[in-house]
C-alpha cells in the first residue's frame, strides 16, 4: 500500500505550460516528448528541453511523468532505449506506458522506473490491475467510466496507486478502445492523432445532434470521495488545451485540495464553479459515472459541433497569473567578507546546504566600504536562476568587495546548490535489457508455448465469429469445418446457459467444427459476476474449446484460474510489435489477432508467430458506456441493433450489448481482404478470420463461398461494398 500523500497531477502540453501549472499549485505533471505521446499535436518539448524540464520540476519538488501511452511499432521499439536513457538517469519520476509491449521493454531495460499503466490500457476491475501490478506496475490509471466504488475496490484489492481524471474532456467511447478517427479518417487515437469525430453531429432514427460527445468532467465538489476511496493522485486533462485554462484549473483543485489535507471545509464557492465554467465548459459540466453507470444527463448534444464555450477574459488574467510568474525556489544564505579572510557565501534549501569560498582573501576597503546592505543586495540578484533568497544573514566591515567576485561567489553557490538538489534524482546508466523472456519473478513458472507459424504457402485454420443464432446456426448448415467464436451474450439470452451452451458445442462439434466463447469487450466485475462464474465452473466442460478474449480484464482472470492456453486474444488486445508477442506467449496465450491498424508492409515484415487475421468483417469503432439508446430516448434492457448516420450518409451498426451494459459501434463498410490471399499467406498467419455482425442468411453464404475460394486460393470477386482498411495505408 503507498504512503504517498494525494497528489495533483496536470496536464503539460509545453514546457510553458509545465511551469503555469507548477505556479498553479501542481504537485505532478504529465507531458509528451518529441516521441510516442498520446498527444502528437500538442507543442511536446524535444529531447533536450524535455531534460531540462525535469530539472526545473524536481528542483521545485515537483515529479514528473512521460506519456508513452501510445502503440509502438517494432523500428519505435528499437528506439525507445535511445529515448528514454537520457530521461532516466535525468531521474524521470515514470513512465505511462498503453502498449505491453513497451511495458516489457522498460520492465527488462529498466527495471527500477516506475511504470504506470495508461487509461488506454482500458483496466475495469481488480483483476487487471493485480495483473499488472505483478507485471511490476505501480500506479494503475482505470477507465474513466468507473463508478468510485469500482475505484475502491481495484485499490483494495490490488494495492495499486489509483490515478483517476478529476476534469477535463471526457471520450464516448472507452479509451484505448476507439478506432473510429483511425478507420475513418486515418488519423489514429491509438498513436496520438485522434481527430474527435465523436464531437460531429449524427442522426440515429429520429434524433439527430452531436450524439456521442460527452459534457466536460468536473468533480470538484467530489474531492473527499475520490479521496476516501483509494484515489492517491488527481488527474485533469488538458494537454492539448492553453495553458492558461490548466493552470486556471489546477489553481482551483488546489485550493480545495489543501482545505481536505488541513480537515478543513471543502464546500466550493460560487465564484469558483464559475471560474472553471469560465476557463472551459461543454454545455455545462458533468461529474462523469462516479455515481452512475451512463445517463443521458452526461451528454453535450447540440445540432452542430459548436457545443464548448470559454471566457477569453478569464483566460487572460489566468494567463497574467501564471504564464509569466514562475515558481521559485526559496532559499536562506549565510555570507561573511572581512579583510584578510575569503569571502565566503553558505545557501540552503531544506536540509541542502552549499558553501563556497572565493580563493582570494578580502582586501580592506580604502574608500567606501561593503556594507551588509549593500553586499545583501548584489546577492540577492538571482534573476535568470531557479532561486530567490527568503532569508539572507550577510556579516561584513570594512571589506572591499569587487561586484566580479561577488557575482562569482552568488553563481558558484547557486550553481552548486543545484547540482545538490538534483544529485538524489540521478541514476546511472542502465546495463541494458535482458533477453530471459521469464522477465518477471510472478511468471517464470509459467508455460512459454512455441507458436511458430507455417510455411508461406502452406493451409490457413479457418475461423468464423458469429453475433446472431440465425448467422451460427447457417455457418454450420452450409458445411464450413474449423473454428467458430460464438458471443457468450447469446448463451444468456436462453433459459437454461448451461444446456444451450453444451447443445451449441454439440452442434458445432457434429459438423466438424470447435467452440470458443467471445467474452464481453468491457467486463465490469459489479455487474458480470454469474457470467465469470460461469465460464469459470461450467464452459469447458460443456464443450467449449476457449476463449476469444476481448479485454485485458479477461485475460487476468483467465491467466489467474490457469487457462491461458484456451486463450486466443483479439485485435482489441493489441499485439503491434514483437515485444507484446512475445509477452503472450510468456503467458501461455494459444494465440493472437493482427490489430487493425498495421499495413500489408508491416505485417509482413514482423510476422508474429501464431497469428490470426481477419479477412473479412465490420471493424469495431467504438465501445461505449453510454447508451445510444439512453441518450435518445430510454434504455430497454433488451439487446437490439440501430443505425447511426453521419452528415455524409454512411450508416454505422450500433449493437446494444445489454447484458454487459455497454455499445458497440461498427464500421459502415466491412474490411475485405479476400481478394489478396497471397499477402495474407507471406504474413506466416496461421489461421485467418471472417467476423460476422450484420449478415442475413443469404449474405451469410456469399461470404462464405467467397472464404471458401480465398482458402483455396482461387480468384474473388468481392460483390459487396467493402474497404480495405488500414492494410494499405496503415496508421502514422
């Protein structure tokens, strides 16, 4: 458990912006470098200012944490040593890591930096925050539509620190989890480059209006609860906003902060409501799903995209209190000249002392001498350093004090001071990574599965997912043998689980073919405990084979209980480099899915052994907490399937996935890469997929008569609309 005291961690969008928000009251920041930030379009510092920045931070007692929170490819990994070497002995304080890929790499190159897992790494339960923490995670950033007992209990259970967004812009969809700018217009949320399509309008049946943009989170009338349940640092967002609105916003938290620290009242004025309105607002605020699983009172729907609104004036004085007036470093001095002793100049900062002397001895004075006053002022002129004197006791008579040496003696002091201040935060060099795949004491026991794929050329394992009984049910009738990935959702739309379960497997095993379970994109453990306990006693036994995973919440647990190798991960769970492959494979995974988002070139020149890849189906854009359905009209609680237009006319599938209380939205065309078997087959896939969502009947068999013809390797026609997605142009 940490000792830490609570912490307000601030956006750093520039180094300006880090020392606003240092000046505001920040106890944390978090910024982006020139590389592998969630926030490519932010004014990121390069290499060499960003070293400087830590300085100025730790100087101030202030820590500071890298955003590399975005997915790497395998020639990024290469670099990632180059770029966080320097960063790490400057005593970077830690490392916010999305891809467990990286997360392998820092943990293997350097061991003792603090990692923090991302809120893209879309942690819902305690599950994958032990998980991680075994991994040896130390701060954990859970999803933002947590409810704070949710935080509580991945705290108490896991001992993590939890980070958790106090305010700021809020996604529709579950961070980490959004293709939808990525798919759509190329530019990829995964790799820093969201273009926030979420904030357009759509039209859904008879609403239309701006439909999945949520209002702007503002908890601070909730501090004390955040507080008192397991939340250690307070997170707002804004990286890509002024830096007058992040200092605006930390002044306020901190204010309230510091009255909770003291047991003091908490109660938030008027006048400080309105300054956070002012600074920055969305149609008003909400406090999120602190209290609520999804409500349509959440959503900033207007007719159009020009929903937010700021105050330039308040902008400006914020920017009069902060921009400009950096935080300095109070020191106290000691300073002693006489005739016939060097001078001498002692400066402390907290129990940091530094002493100089000159190397002359002080000359009497024939004229006027160095008063204490007079000596007093030439000292204390440290503009232009991170210091200035509180308190400075100079005993000097009758000395002449040349304005050289006292300049001297002042920079020689402060120069030294500093380098005392900064010396507990530097490290050596690391001794490099290790190649031991067992990189972590909580997995050396743990299975390390060969999954080598086959010759170029040779036979594809056929896969096929289903979302509807009708899809299942004509897949088998129309002979195709291999695996099939079937949605636990069905199983409980039945009376008996357990027996439609065992007659499904029945089935599907009759006409040649095995089972795996879809689990949930999303498992939520306060509404999802009779499905994990179900699939924990009873799947397998019934004839399932395994399990298609979708969230790193359900690998945990799965890894937990010792099934790993039942495992097949999704692209949801993304493997975008070597480095996450082998993680996996670490763990005993049966195998992988290619993420959407690498190109033909890609793949092809890091084949992941074991993998498969989807060759057919709608792509999922988004996975969202709030309802479409709730945010128009009501929830039903029944399962459903709607059409979400945008202004150019393209319809997207959105599925009501009630059982686990959240949407999915796909994309409008179905990716379709049966038409390039060759590609797929230079890859080294072992197995490839065709993902059924909408299909009727008879679409069911064009698809799988195409599928057929791919498998044999005999021309395609592709009679349907369809787009190729990112496999030619893959993502920045």
């Amino acid at each position: 458990m940490t000792t830490m005291k609570p912490e307000l961690l601030a956006p750093a969008g520039s180094v300006e912006g880090m020392k606003a928000v240092i000046a505001a009251g920040a106890d944390a920041v978090y910024i982006g470098g020139s590389r592998f930030g969630a926030r490519a379009y932010a004014d990121n510092p390069d290499d060499t200012a960003l070293a400087e920045a830590l300085d100025y931070a730790h100087l101030r007692g202030v820590r500071v944490y890298l955003t590399v929170n975005t997915l790497l490819k395998d020639s990024e990994i290469a670099e990632l040593g180059d770029y966080i070497g320097p960063l790490y002995e400057r005593g970077l304080d830690a490392v916010l890591v999305q891809d467990l890929g990286v997360l392998r790499y820092l943990k293997r190159t350097f061991p003792d930096l603090p990692r923090h897992a991302s809120t893209q790494m879309t942690v819902t339960g305690p599950e994958s925050a032990c998980f991680l923490r075994d991994l040896g995670v130390t701060r954990v950033v859970p999803a933002r539509e947590l409810s704070l007992k949710e935080l509580k209990a991945i705290h108490d259970v896991s001992g993590l620190e939890v980070e958790a967004f106090i305010h700021g812009a809020l996604c529709c969809s579950y961070s980490g989890q959004c293709l939808m700018s990525s798919l759509i217009g190329g530019r990829s949320g995964n790799r820093g480059r969201c273009a926030q399509p979420c904030r357009l309008p759509y039209r859904l049946n008879d609403h239309s209006g701006t439909l999945l943009s949520l209002k702007d989170l503002c908890t601070i009338d909730h501090l004390p609860e955040l507080l008192e349940n397991g939340v250690i640092s307070l997170k707002i967002e804004g990286r890509m906003k002024q830096s007058a609105y992040a200092a605006g916003v930390v002044s306020v938290y901190r204010r309230y902060l510091d009255r909770w620290l003291a047991g003091d009242d908490c109660r938030v004025s008027d006048e400080d409501h309105k300054l956070l309105y002012d600074l920055y607002n969305r149609q008003g605020f909400t406090d999120g799903y602190l209290y609520r699983r999804c409500d349509k009172s959440m959503m900033a729907v207007a007719k159009d995209h020009g929903s937010a609104w700021h105050d330039e004036a308040v902008y400006e004085k914020m920017a009069a209190l902060y921009d400009k007036n950096e935080k300095k470093v109070g020191i106290t001095g000691y300073a002693c000249a006489y005739p016939g002793s060097p001078m001498t100049l002692c400066v402390n900062s907290g129990s940091t002392s530094f002493a100089v002397t000159d190397s002359e001895e002080t000359a009497a004075a024939r004229e006027r001498a160095a008063t204490p006053a007079s000596l007093r002022e030439r000292l204390e002129k440290t503009g232009g350093t991170d210091f200035v004197f509180t308190d400075l006791i100079v005993d000097t008579d009758g000395a002449f004090l040349p304005v050289s040496a006292v300049n001297r003696l002042r920079r020689q002091a402060l120069e030294g001071l500093r380098e005392a201040l900064l010396a507990p935060y530097r490290r050596p060099a690391p001794a490099g990574a290790k190649d031991d795949e067992t990189w972590d004491p909580a997995f050396k026991d743990s299975p390390c599965r060969d999954l080598s794929s086959p010759e170029a050329g040779a036979g594809f394992q056929a896969a096929v997912s289903v979302e509807t009984e009708n899809q299942f049910r004509t897949v088998l009738r129309e002979g195709f043998r291999g695996r099939l990935y079937y949605p636990l959702s069905l199983l409980f739309e039945k009376n008996d689980p357990l027996s439609a379960a065992a007659a499904a497997a029945a089935a599907a095993r009759e006409k040649g073919c095995t089972l795996y379970a879809v689990l949930p994109s999303i498992e939520r453990p306060d509404s999802d405990v009779k499905c994990r306990l179900f699939i924990e006693k009873d799947l397998l036994n019934a004839g399932f084979e395994g399990f298609l995973v979708r969230s790193i919440e359900s690998l945990a647990r799965l890894y937990r209980l010792g099934l790993a190798d039942r495992v097949i991960t999704d692209s949801s769970l993304y493997v975008f480099n070597q480095e996450a492959a082998a993680f996996l494979r670490t763990l005993g995974v049966r195998q992988t899915t290619a993420p959407a988002e690498l190109n033909r070139k890609e793949l092809l020149k890091n084949p992941v052994p074991g993998r498969e890849i989807p060759v057919y189906g709608r792509q999922i854009l988004m996975t969202t907490a709030n309802c479409l359905r709730r945010t128009t009209d009501r929830c039903t609680g029944r399962p459903g399937l709607d059409w979400l237009t945008d202004r150019t006319g393209r319809r997207f599938p959105v599925k009501y996935e009630c059982l686990f209380c959240y949407n999915t939205i796909y994309n409008s065309v179905p990716l379709s890469l049966l038409s390039d078997p060759m590609s797929i087959r230079r890859m080294g896939a072992s197995s490839v997929r065709v993902m059924l969502t909408t299909e009727t009947e008879e679409e069911v068999r064009t698809i799988l008569k195409a599928f057929e013809a791919f498998l044999d390797n005999r021309p395609v026609k592709e009679n349907f609309e369809y787009t190729r997605g990112h496999f030619g142009r893959g993502v920045d």
